[in-house]
C-alpha cells in the first residue's frame, strides 16, 4: 500500500519517516521528496508498506499527528498520473458534481491587420479627415 505524507518538517529524512511508520507494520520504503535544485526537503513524501492493513491503521493514527510542531496530512497515495494526483476531479466525476468544463474553442483563423493597409483605427481616421 502506497501512502502520502504531507506537512512534513523539513528537517525529516527518509529514515526519520521510515521510523514513524515502523510501529505499524513492515516499512518497504519511505522517501522524502527533495527538490532538484536546492536539495531541501518539499515537505512532504511517500511510504509503501506490505500490508493494506497496516497501512490503514498507521493512518488512522498518524492523520492530524503534530510532528515538531506540523500537524501530518496523510492519507492512501493515488497512483502517479491519475486526476487525483494531479489535483483534479476525474471527468465522470466532474459531470456528476455539476461542474462545467471547459468547452475547446477553435483556433483563431481570421486575417491579421497589417500597419498601413487601411484598416483599423488609423484606417478608420484616414477616412473620416481624408
């Protein structure tokens, strides 16, 4: 089972999250996601542990935990990729809330004005004071 961990402190390593979820069962990974450039921690990271039902217990119990003064968001992590992840409703979803997408319009194809063909405003200028 794959679980989200976010408001870390930025100061938590992957062994410091590897050992929170310890009590809860076998830990097959725990990572913490740095960025590139900087190399510091984002504040939040990823724990997959073997047993579905180890994991949902280590969340009931660790959701809304403060850790150095953070209150932990964790919950079960959607597979990368999906509209969940991306912060996004799934299009079945989003029709059945009521919410409206987007409609694509066209690309637009009218001619575009070029200085001095007499158009436009200086067009329209020249004509009225001829």
């Amino acid at each position: 089972m794959n679980i989200y961990v976010g408001n870390l402190p930025y100061k938590m390593g992957d062994e410091e999250l590897r050992a929170l979820f310890t009590p809860f069962g076998s830990v097959q990974s725990a990572q913490v996601i740095v960025d590139r450039r900087s190399g510091r921690s984002r504040g939040y990271g990823f724990v997959e542990m073997a047993d579905a039902a180890e994991g949902e217990r280590a969340i009931a119990q660790l959701n809304g935990s403060e850790i150095q003064g953070r209150a932990l968001r964790i919950s079960i992590s959607s597979p990368a990729g999906s509209p969940a992840s991306r912060g996004g409703k799934p299009a079945q979803k989003r029709a059945k809330s009521g919410i409206a997408t987007p409609a694509r319009s066209a690309p637009d194809t009218t001619p575009k004005q070029k200085p001095g063909d007499g158009s436009g405003l200086f067009g329209f200028i020249r004509k009225l004071f001829g």
